[in-house]
C-alpha cells in the first residue's frame, strides 16, 4: 500500500515549507508595524494623513482633483486616499490609512516571495530577504504606514515580477500604473526595456511599450481633458523646485554651515517642502540632475554588457532605483520605502553587505526624521543625513559594482 505521508524533501514539502516561511515574515511585518514608531498604536509624525483625508474628503463630496482643488500628487494615488474612507465606521482616517498600507505591506511580501521563487532561491535566502522587508517598519520608523509609499513599491515588485515569468506586456502595463502612483518606477524601464529586446526581441518590445503607453494613457486622459490648466500646473510645480532639504547636495551644504564655512538659508518651497536658496544651491541642484543622469546611464550601460539572467535584471532594476534615491535633488525619507523590497531581492549574489547598507542607511533616516524640523537648526541631526548619504552612495556604488561584474563575467 502506498504510503499517504509526503516523503522529506518531495514538492510538496516544499511548498508547505515556503508558505510557512512566507506566513512567518507576513507575521513579523504586521508585529513590526504594532511596534514601530508611527504604528498602529503610536500618533507619532502622521506627515501627510491629514492632507489626504483633505483630499479624500474633497473627492468624497464630489470635487475633481486638479479642476476644483491643488494637489501635487499624481492620479494613481487617488485610490490610496480613498481607500481608508471605506474603514471610516471602524476607524479614525489615520488608523484606517495604516491599516490600508500594512495591506500593501502584505501583498509586498508575498509578492517579493513570489520574486524568490521566480530566481530559484534557497530556503536560507527566502528566510533572510522577507525578514528584512518584514522588519522594515520598525528600521525606517513612522514614513512606513504614515505614507502611501508602499503601493508603489508594491506595483513595482509585482511589474518586475511579470517580466520575470516572461510576460512583458503586463510587467510595463504595470510599470505604467507604478509611474502615476509614485513617478519612481520609471527609471527601472532602461533596463526591462534592455531584458524585454534580448529575451522576446523586438516585436514584444514594441508590444510592451505600447501596453505601457495605454495604460498610462487610460489613467491620465480624464484629468488632461477635464484640468488640463490643473493638471499641468502640478506638475510643473515638481519640475520647478529648489535644492530640498533633504538631499546629497543639500546634506553637504547644511555640514558645511554647522562647520561654519557656509550660510544655509532655508526657504518654504512647492510642495509643503523645505529647500535651500542662493545660487549655489542653484547650481548644485543642476548639478545632482547631471549626476543622476549619468549614475543612471552607468546602470543602463553595465546592464547592457551584462550577460542577460533573471538575477541581472533584478540587479539592474535596483541599481537604477538606487541611483534615483541617491542623487534626486528632491528626496523625502519614505523614498527609502521603494528600495526595501528591491535591494534584499538582489542581494543575492553580493552577500548581505549591501542589504547590511540598506538597513543602516533606514535606521539612519528614522534619526534624522525624529530630530529635524529644519534639523535642529543644523546641529548634530545634520551630521546623521550626511552619514545616511553616505551610505546610500556606498549602496549604489556596491550594486553598481556587482552589476558591472556581471558584465566582466559575460566578457
């Protein structure tokens, strides 16, 4: 008779032993997001909640974004800010917001589980890279639930993870909802683009782009044709900002005034944000685009070389949204949120050091974000965002490396 009991090691076993581990981290993220600063029992820097319900409530009563109010967000993060009302009978807007994001911090797990399965990953690596998303919430502190920041990250993990089983069209469909949630995913179409060529060639690539200009297309038409003037005024307001506060140029700048070889002055900026003035943040400014350009163009072009692999692509992918994060003149600390899911998936072939660097560079940003407003008027808080860009920089520089070997490998 035929035994009825799975033998060790048979799929089966497999599987149960996946979905335990993936039940595991699913299990630590939502204790993270109790324990963290900001969480689901802590009031701490609610940032931006209460503007979102202002707009939820204004789309609520029947106004239209960008016709009959500002609102500097781009359409795919409307549904970000209606959601939470559908809680309202059971919860306050802001809890109803955390618990509406620790959803998305759900999903983002199982889909970067799903990404792991895609690579051929070990039990070990699975273990390691949710229990690092996992515990995000309480590295990062308060942006994690009191931002919206983990849709985007979540639609990004879930295009990459398309393009990894071979379905191109639907990784760049939804790399065009990811861009009008939050504008980021789109520095990562390089390099899908680049895997799309060289694994379908280019009739799908074609295929894909045009997926991406439909979808894009379907999301933006209404407001373009009803608000046009609305519509375009918000987005020029994100093209036209100073320095912000927050960035690589900007960290120097405020270093160099606690060591008092330089006079920061700093100004309220569009939107809500806080930039520095004078020309020399001006220029460097300009200077942080060039700089971003051509970190970008690195990735692109060691991605290129690089011999074509389901680990390369993640590789490329993370590299690019790192360079975004280092080098963007303008930078909020929940943009730390998007490199979470991506650097511990491509981790794997460089080790933990840089997830290690991911990590410190989020622990270093909840400092930072407790002790500024503006930075404790340019004291020791000050030091701690140089340090933190530091560690990003060493980051993209670690993947950027890792990358590039790659491409020396393929050679």
């Amino acid at each position: 008779m035929q035994s009825t009991v799975d033998a060790p090691g048979s799929p089966q076993v497999s599987r149960r032993v996946e979905i335990a581990i993936v039940g595991g981290a699913v299990l630590v993220f939502l204790a993270a997001c109790a324990a963290a600063r900001g969480g689901f029992f802590s009031s701490a820097d609610p940032g931006d909640v209460s503007r979102y319900h202002d707009f939820a409530q204004l789309m609520r009563g029947g106004s239209l974004p960008y016709r009959d109010f500002y609102m500097e967000y781009p359409p795919g993060a409307i549904p970000a800010f209606l959601a939470p009302l559908a809680l309202a009978a059971l919860a306050h807007y802001n809890l109803a917001f955390k618990l509406t994001v620790a959803v998305a911090g759900v999903a983002l797990v199982i889909a970067c589980a799903i990404v792991l399965r895609l690579l051929d990953a070990s039990r070990a690596t699975m273990v390691v890279t949710l229990t690092i998303v996992g515990t995000a919430p309480v590295a990062l502190g308060a942006v994690v639930l009191n931002r919206y920041d983990l849709w985007p990250a979540l639609i990004c993990i879930l295009a990459l993870a398309a393009l990894l089983a071979d379905r191109p069209r639907l990784g760049f469909g939804l790399l065009a909802v990811g861009v009008l949630v939050k504008i980021y995913p789109l520095v990562v179409l390089p390099v899908a683009a680049i895997h799309v060529f060289r694994t379908r060639g280019r009739a799908e690539l074609v295929g894909a782009v045009k997926s991406f200009c439909i979808v894009a297309a379907v999301l933006v038409a209404p407001f373009v044709l009803l608000a046009p003037g609305g519509f375009g005024y918000s987005v020029y307001t994100q093209t036209i900002r100073h320095l912000q506060l927050e960035s690589l140029a900007a960290s120097v700048l405020l270093a160099a005034d606690s060591a008092g070889v330089y006079t920061a002055r700093i100004i309220p900026g569009k939107p809500g944000s806080l930039d520095l003035s004078g020309t020399l943040p001006n220029a460097l400014g300009v200077l942080t685009l060039l700089l971003f350009v051509a970190a970008l163009a690195a990735v692109v072009y060691a991605y290129w070389r690089a011999e074509e692999s389901k680990e390369a692509l993640v590789l490329g992918a993370a590299s690019s949204v790192a360079a975004f994060v280092a080098f963007s003149k303008v930078i909020s600390p929940q943009f730390l949120i998007w490199l979470v899911p991506l650097v511990p998936l491509a981790a794997r072939r460089i080790g933990l050091l840089a997830s290690g660097l991911l990590f410190a560079a989020l622990v270093a940003t909840q400092v930072e974000v407790v002790y500024e407003h503006p930075l404790r008027a340019f004291e020791w808080p000050v030091w701690v965002l140089l340090l933190r860009y530091a560690i990003l920089v060493a980051l993209f520089v670690v993947l950027l490396l890792a990358l590039r070997a790659r491409a020396a490998v393929a050679r």
